[in-house]
C-alpha cells in the first residue's frame, strides 16, 4: 500500500494522510492513497496542510497500515528510546 | 564572560524580527518551503524526525546561569521538557512548533543567546576546551580569540554561502580536548622562545563520509594576525573548494586534492594582500574582549585537601576532576551519561540544577564539552562534597569521565532524519553492560563513539572503539572501528570487519575490551594496547 505522510506545517507534527482532505496524528488512520499517490500529495501541499509530503510503502498488518521501514515506524510512533513520549506504545516499532 | 555590546544586541534583535516576518510568510503561504527552508536554517531550524528541531548556539560551550535557566525554561515551555547538549557544545531541543519559534528565539535573545549559523553553509559554532581560563596545563587563555572568531564569523558576508559548512576550533595547551585536528580550521595558541603569543594553523580536518586530519599549514601566525590568515584560508576555500558535489564540497577534499603545499601558497598570497587591507582588530579591541575573561576572584591560600571518607564520593572526585592552576580549586564535570541513560540529554530540572551550582559555586559559569557533558570549571575544592550530594540527588554524579559509560551518541535513527540506524539504544546497552564503576575503571580511559550514519556527528573515527550505524537491506546493522582519537594523539579508527547487530555490536565491544585486558602492559590505555598490537588479535576474536 501506499501511505502518505509529512509534518504538519504550524506544528511540525507528523501526519499521515486519512482519506479526502483530512490528515491524523495516528498512523492507524492512515489510507492506502494507490495511483493517486503523488496527486494527492501536490494538491495537499498546495493547500498548506502538510510540510513536504512524501510516499511511502506499506502493508496492511494485524495493527493496522503499517510503513515498511524503520524509519517510518519511528515517525509513527516517537523515539524508541523514550516510551513516555510515545504516541502508542503497544506496537512493536523495529521489527513488523 | 564575554557580554553582548549594543551592536551584538541590535543584531541578534534584528534577525528575531527578521525571522518572525519569514514565519508569518511561511504560514500565510507566501514563502513556499523551497524558499523558507535555508531561511529557517540559518536560523537553526531543522524539520527532523518528529518535529522541527533547533539547534541552539552557545559559543564555544560557554554560558552563565541565567541562560542555563533560560534553556531549561525553553525546554520546559516550548519542548517535552529536556534538551540534548550536542558535539558541537550546543544544545538541541527536538519537538518545536514553528509557530512558536520567533518567540524562543526572542526569548533566547532576552539573554544573549541565539541560533544563527548553527545550520547550513556557513562558519559554524566556534569550538573551544572546555577547561580554557582554568586548566593548568594551558598556555593561555583560548576564549578572547574564540570571541574574537565568533564576531568575526558572525554575519561575515564573503562566507555566508560557502561551498559547505565550516568548523573552527581553537586551542591552548598541550592537551587536545577539542578535536582541533579534526576540524575544518584547527588553531593551537603557542608561545615562541621569547614568550610571544602566536597561534599554529592546521587546515581540511574533519570526520564525515571522508575522515581526515587536518595537515599543519602555518606554525606560527602572530596573534595580531590571527584574523587576517583565517579569512585567507577561508578565501582560498571559498575560491576553489567545491561547488558541484556537497560531497566533495568541505576544505578536506580542496587540500587533499591540491596538497597542503599548494594550498599554504595560496594562503600566503591571500594573507600577504589580507594584511595590506587592516582586518585585524586594533589592540585596544582585543583588550576589550579580553577583559571580559579575566580572572573570576579567586581566594588565594585554599587547601588542597579534600576529605574522601566518602567512598563513593572519592571515586567521583578522581573520575570526574581536572587540574585547575589555581591552588584549592578544580574543574568539574557533571557527566550527563548514567547506565542506562541517553547520552547528552538533561531534563529541565537537571539543567536549572546545574544553573544554580554554577551561581553558587562556580563564579557563575558554565562549559558544554564536545563529549556531551557540562563542566564548572572554577569549583574549591572545599565544596565538591556539597555539589555532589545535590548531583546525585538529581542523577547527575555518575563517576564515568573518559570511561567507556562516558560515550559520545549521536541521536541517530530515534530523532534524526539523516540517520541510518539507532544510535541511542546501543549506547544504553553498552552502558549497561559496562555499568559497573569498578569495572569501567580497571578498563581505564576508554572513548566510545557512536554515529547513526557516515555524517559522524557522533565521532566514531575519532573513537579508541567507534561505532558506525548502517542500512543494511533495511535493517540496522553496526560497523565496529578501533584505533581513533580525537586527542593530540590524533588517529582515525579503522573498520574491523562485516557488521553486527544490535545486540552483536554490544557483545562485539565487550570482546575487544577483553582481548584488551589480556593483552595490556603496565600502563597502557585501550587505544595504547591497539597501538602496539594491531588489528588481528581484535579480529580473530571477533570472528574467528
Ligand atoms: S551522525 Fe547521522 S544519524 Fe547521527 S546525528 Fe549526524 S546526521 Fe544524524
């Protein structure tokens, strides 16, 4: 799946694209944007919702959409290092 | 310390109000990100993992309490409530809105503190040891000429755009505690047979992608002229170093590729027109900053004495103690890295304690080091026992100084989005794994560096162990070094061999330490044994 993410513009925060014009701070939200991936990212970023959006690959899991990459769990998730600061502790960031 | 005149003031004003109009344009979407973001860099701010991160500069690791109090209170207002002291004697705050972030820098400026050029093409946080003005082993005191380079640097229009950021260090003794080699621009202060100050230049150091030690290009400037050859050097590499990749782009590769020769004639011919042009400060200039960093009032006649009954404290006192040149007085380090935790970081609370042990304590002073730590560096010795029972109160009396629990970590894959692998959790896996002070200490002076991806900030060519931090089909894996130092016994670390995981990389550094211990002489420290007895023992341990 192809899943949408970038930092929102005001606040930084990391945001994953949820369907039409919304955007959430909780990666479960996420939607599979498919083909129009990179539409959906120009029209978005036209609008000044979200700060250098970008695709990136994903798959569906028992937990939800999840990114393929490391890097991406840790965006969704907040630093391995500091649970007290996670947005969801109950998922296990390194490994899917 | 040094004080900001009017001038310093109204630029640092300016530039709030500057970048507060860039936000707002930012926000409304008449500045497009392209444009905005080496505006905001410029301006410390990054977009990194979680948040936008700011890097806040503090000149050559230097401040008072008022502006440690001032970061705590950023920390506490703005971010999660801690920062992170960086290798670069800065600090980090890593969860800002950049709504909010022309008001922390207005309110940075309320205490003379900013976050210009700690970003993009630029000259760079100017760095220093973090013993200047107390060690005794100094020659004199490096922080004037640091001040000296910061406001020469500062806004300096020729460098604002150079082919790639720009990193200084100034030195003053024998002891190399900052990495001067290691550093795009390196200046040892020396004194010639007659007792005049002058300074050593060493030119394309610097970690990276590409390590290199900075080759000796001047022995001996005077100290009158110290601007006008850093602004040739600086010339020279803005002429010809490279523009078309951000690779090749740092002072490193233009020496390397021309030979030190070449680029010192190049130098000499910038600096004999540099002279005729009268950049350097007149002399009553540098005596103005000068007296900024004068002597605090030292008593005269203290003891030396201190009671150890204590044992714990002891330890901490030998560990984490520096020669001072003034009778009854040391240099102290708190150590921000206890078992277990992440190296450099300090909550807000441990930063406002720290603040009122400097005021009450230690002339009002402070130093960030480049190994992530805070130094007091004028204490009597007759109150370590005091300052001590209040940094273990707050978790802050780990007796780990140049230890391997003292490692350098970069934030790595947790916060930072250049990285390639965690950086942090092997730091705490090796810190627990090592947490024992006994054991720390019958290993000896032992540097462990950990960098997340080949940019270094967390040293690891630099390290007697180094640990890089690679993508390996998508998983984390970690390249083991040996054999760096950032010290006057300067050296890059080599690669020992294939990657390990994160647990494998914590046995790996528990081995090498082993083959260590059964192989020292008498007197030896990690990287002297490694010296003498080269890679393979190292090797054939860890792999067979
Ligand atoms: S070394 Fe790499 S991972 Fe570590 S802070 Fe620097 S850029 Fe980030």
């Amino acid at each position: 799946m192809k899943i949408l993410t970038g930092n929102d513009l005001k606040t930084g925060d990391v945001i994953w694209w949820a369907g039409d014009t919304r955007w959430s701070r909780h990666l479960a939200d996420s939607v599979d944007a498919g083909d129009e991936a990179e539409a959906i990212l120009k029209r978005e970023e036209a609008a000044r919702r979200v700060n250098v959006p970008y695709v990136v690959d994903g798959k569906q899991t028992d937990q939800g959409p999840m990114p393929l990459h490391i890097k991406e769990r840790i965006r969704a998730f907040g630093p391995t290092v500091r649970t007290d600061l996670a947005i969801n502790t109950s998922i296990p960031i390194v490994k899917v | 310390m040094y004080q900001y005149d009017q001038y310093d003031q109204a630029m640092v004003d300016a530039r709030v109000a500057e970048f507060r109009d860039q936000v707002r344009r930012r926000l409304d979407g008449s500045l497009p990100e392209e444009e905005f973001r080496h505006l905001r860099l410029k301006n410390g701010l990054y977009l990194q993992l979680h948040a936008y991160m700011l890097r806040v500069a503090i000149p050559y690791g230097t401040l008072n309490s008022k502006q440690m109090h001032m970061l705590a209170h950023i920390a506490r207002k703005y971010d999660k409530g801690y920062g992170h002291f960086t290798t670069r004697q800065n600090i980090q705050y890593n969860w800002i809105k950049l709504e909010d972030a022309p008001d922390i820098l207005a309110e940075l400026a309320t205490v003379e503190m900013h976050a210009i050029q700690t970003s993009g093409n630029c000259i760079r946080n100017i760095s220093s040891d973090q013993f200047a003005g107390a060690a005794a082993d100094e020659i004199a005191d490096p922080r004037p000429w640091a001040e000296l380079l910061r406001q020469w640097s500062t806004f300096h229009p020729e460098f604002q755009l150079l082919p790639r950021k720009f990193k200084i260090a100034v030195i003053a003794s024998p002891s190399d505690r900052a990495a001067m080699r290691l550093h795009d621009i390196g200046i040892e202060l020396v004194k010639n047979d007659a007792g005049v100050l002058g300074a050593k230049f060493f030119a394309g150091g610097g970690m990276g992608r590409t390590p290199m030690i900075a080759p000796m290009i001047r022995e001996w400037v005077p100290a009158e002229e110290l601007i006008s050859y850093a602004e040739a050097c600086l010339r020279v590499y803005n002429r010809h170093g490279r523009r078309d990749n951000k690779y090749k782009a740092r002072i490193k590769i233009l020496v390397h590729e021309i030979g030190a020769d070449e680029y010192r004639r190049q130098v000499e011919e910038e600096f004999a027109h540099m002279k005729t042009l009268g950049l350097d400060p007149p002399a009553a200039e540098l005596e103005r900053i000068s007296a900024f960093f004068r002597d605090p009032p030292f008593e005269q006649g203290l003891s030396d004495d201190i009671d150890r009954s204590d044992p714990d404290f002891a330890v901490w006192v030998d560990q984490n103690t520096h020669p001072h040149r003034v009778p009854g007085y040391t240099s102290l380090t708190i150590s921000l890295k206890p078992a277990g935790g992440i190296p450099g970081d300090a909550t807000a609370e441990q930063i406002d304690l720290m603040a009122e042990l400097a005021r009450d304590y230690a002339f009002d002073e402070l130093r960030v080091t480049h190994a992530q730590n805070i130094v007091l560096a004028h204490v009597r010795k007759a109150d370590l026992y005091a300052i001590w029972q209040k940094l273990d109160d707050a978790g802050l009396a780990t007796a780990n100084l140049d230890l391997i629990g003292d490692m350098i970590a970069c934030p790595g894959l947790d916060y930072c989005s250049l990285a390639n692998a965690r950086s942090i959790p092997v730091a705490q896996k090796i810190s627990e794994r090592f947490a024992d002070t006994g054991r720390q200490r019958e290993l000896g002076e032992l540097k462990l560096k950990i960098s997340g991806c080949i940019n270094a900030c967390g040293h690891h060519h630099a390290g007697h162990i180094g640990i890089l931090g690679v993508d390996k089909k998508g998983l984390e894996n970690y390249q083991l070094l040996l054999g760096g130092s950032g010290a006057e016994d300067v050296s890059l670390a080599r690669i020992v061999g294939p990657g390990f995981d994160e647990d494998g990389i914590v046995n790996a550094v528990e081995t090498v330490t082993n083959v260590y211990l059964g192989a020292r002489e008498p007197g030896e420290r990690f990287v002297d044994t490694y010296r003498r007895i080269g890679m393979q023992p190292f090797k054939e341990a860890l792999y067979g």
